[in-house]
C-alpha cells in the first residue's frame, strides 16, 4: 500500500462534491473522486462525475480525467489533473493511503464512510454522527448553519423542501413522471418557459413548472424512479451559472477545507 501524504478521495463527483475538490485541488492537495458506473448527477456541467460519461471535463480551469487503474491514478495525478475513478466500493483503499477520505455522495444516510479509511474523515450532510463514524461533519442545510464544521454530532435533516431562489423551491425543481427511460428534449443552458416540456420518462412529459434557464438536467438515457429529481430551472436566467460553481458550493468547500486544515495540525500534535 502506497501512503500518499496530500491525497484526498472524495465519495462523489456531484456539484457539492466538486466544489470540494476544486477548492482543495486549488489549495494544493491532490484528489481522486470514486463514482458509480452511471452517475445521477444534474449539473453535469459542473460536476467531476461527468468524467464518467465523457472521459475529460473541465470546471473553472481545473481538469478532471476517468482513470481505470492504479497506473492510471497515477499518470492523472502527474498531469496535476483529477483522477475520477469508478469504485463505488473504495476498492483502492487497498492500494492508496490517503490522507482523507470524504463522503460527498450526499446520500443522506451512512454509506460506510469511516474513520478506518484514512487518517482523516469527513462526510457532507446527515447520515454521519461527527466524533463516532467520522472526525467532522460539514453542514449542507440551506441557511445560517451552511458550511459550518460539525465535530461532534449530526447535521441537520434533510427536509426534502429545495432551496429557495427568487421565491421558488420546489416548483423548480424537476422530477420524474414515473419510472423508465428518459429522453430529453432540451438540453442544460437552454431557456425554457412555464409550460415546455423538457423531456419524456418513456412516453410521459416532463413540463416545466416555471420560466428560467435549465441550470441541471440529468444525463439522456439514464433510467430514473418515479419522484428522482432529475432536472432544475433557475428563474434568475443567467446562462453563465451552469458552467460555475454555485454558492452553496463554494460555501460547503470551505467548511471542507477549514476543517481537513484544522485536523492535520490535530494529527501532528
């Protein structure tokens, strides 16, 4: 097993998740995202993950890269590029040491992630109780608390309302029909009116609840459940918000960043 002072994994290469990486990829750290096979993400444009579906992407001038091996890690890694891996399991635990290890999947419960894996754990959002299964947990509620560092404890429940922009929460958000295939018909960055559909879950339409901008829209040809959230229109209808990370992003990063900061200099005393 190779010890890899400065290494970071993330658990997930969704928007959240890579505002993370970017932020400590930017700090100096090097990072390696794991994903599943078919990511679900929604802002694909700003998420790592979408590596998975087109082998390189780029956000705001960091570039992330699908790596399939150890070597490959590797070969990423000295490009001072992001390796993203699919290994939903964290197989590679077996042959990386890293410093951190952050659960980012947002999955609302606990997936596993644990103060084993590495010398430092993180996790993002409820499931996790700070000082038991993880060192810290980062708040991702919308509000006062966003970005605060938990050490002991949980964050707060995920209360299924999305967060409020320009006076809209759920009736920007769009979710599946029903079960099936999906089939879009717009695209992310599109302009869309109240009333336009935006895609079909087999023959079903998908209409959209408001005008705006569609600022995630889940990959064509995912197979979704009925109710999954598979797309969002941001009423504010700034095209360039689909290409950058969002506030929230940015916010969770740094509770992400100050509290991996503050745990390595509990590590070295």
């Amino acid at each position: 097993m190779k010890e890899l002072n400065n290494l970071v994994i993330l658990r997930g290469g969704g928007d959240l998740g890579s505002g993370a990486a970017h932020r400590l990829f930017k700090a100096g750290f090097k990072v390696l995202i794991t994903e599943i096979d078919k990511p679900l993400v929604i802002r694909r444009l700003v998420s790592f993950a979408n590596a998975v579906y087109s082998g390189f992407t780029e956000i705001e001038s960091v570039k992330a890269r699908i790596a399939n091996s150890f070597d490959e890690i590797k070969q990423v890694l000295d490009k001072n590029e992001i390796p993203v891996l699919i290994d939903p399991e964290l197989a590679i635990l077996k042959k990386i040491k890293p410093l951190a290890v952050i659960d980012a999947t947002l999955a609302k419960k606990n997936i596993g992630t644990n103060k084993n894996m590495a010398r430092i754990a993180l996790a993002l959002g409820p499931g996790y109780c700070a000082g038991v299964d993880v060192d810290a947990v980062i708040e991702t509620s919308r509000g006062h608390n966003l970005g605060r560092i938990i050490y002991k404890g949980f964050a707060e429940k995920d209360t299924g309302i999305p967060g409020n922009i320009s006076g809209y929460t759920t009736e920007r958000v769009l979710r599946s029909p029903c079960s099936g295939l999906i089939k879009n018909v717009f695209d992310i960055g599109a302009r869309v009116n109240k009333g336009d559909i935006i895609a079909y879950v087999e023959e079903k339409p998908v209409i959209a609840d408001i005008s705006g901008v569609i600022r995630g829209l889940i990959m064509n040809g995912t197979v979704v459940a009925v109710g999954q959230k598979i797309g969002d229109i941001d009423p504010r209808g700034k095209i360039e918000y689909c290409n950058t990370i969002s506030d929230k992003a940015r916010t969770i990063s740094g509770g992400v960043l100050e509290a991996l900061m503050f745990l390595m200099l509990a590590i070295r005393e």
